[in-house]
C-alpha cells in the first residue's frame, strides 16, 4: 500500500509537501505513511482515493485495477 500511495504521487509530479497540504496535515506525518512508519487512518485513504481518482481496493493492494467503482446505473 504505502509504495502505491507514494507512485501516484510521483506520477501526479507531486512532492509530499502538497499531498500532505490537501490532507491538511504536516509533511512529516504524511511522509511516514509512505514508508510505512504509520498506518493510514480510513479517512486519508479516502481522501486520497478521490485524489488520485482510484479506488481503495488499488490503494490496499487488493487489486491492480485503478478504476474506482461506482454504482450508478447506465443510461440506455
């Protein structure tokens, strides 16, 4: 989990100073969670699965798939 969370960083081109800003927290903190010093509260995973437009499940490890789910129902 904690390598995904820092590859889409890097992939957004984004440093830890501006994740840890829309998290609304210290660079620091969010920096141990890339390393795995801290586990990620529910909520942070939240946040950063809407960030990144992924889904939880990718977030964990549960799955390679980067497309969140939704439940909305198809016009036809």
């Amino acid at each position: 989990m904690y390598r995904r969370i820092r590859d889409l960083r890097e992939d957004a081109d984004l440093n830890q100073t501006k994740i840890a800003q829309y998290l609304g927290m210290s660079q620091t903190g969010y920096s141990k969670y890339e390393t795995g010093e801290n586990d990620i509260p529910t909520a942070v995973l939240i946040k950063l699965a809407r960030f990144y437009n992924t889904s939880i499940d990718y977030l964990l490890g549960e799955t390679d798939r980067k497309e969140r789910y939704t439940n909305k129902k198809e016009k036809t």
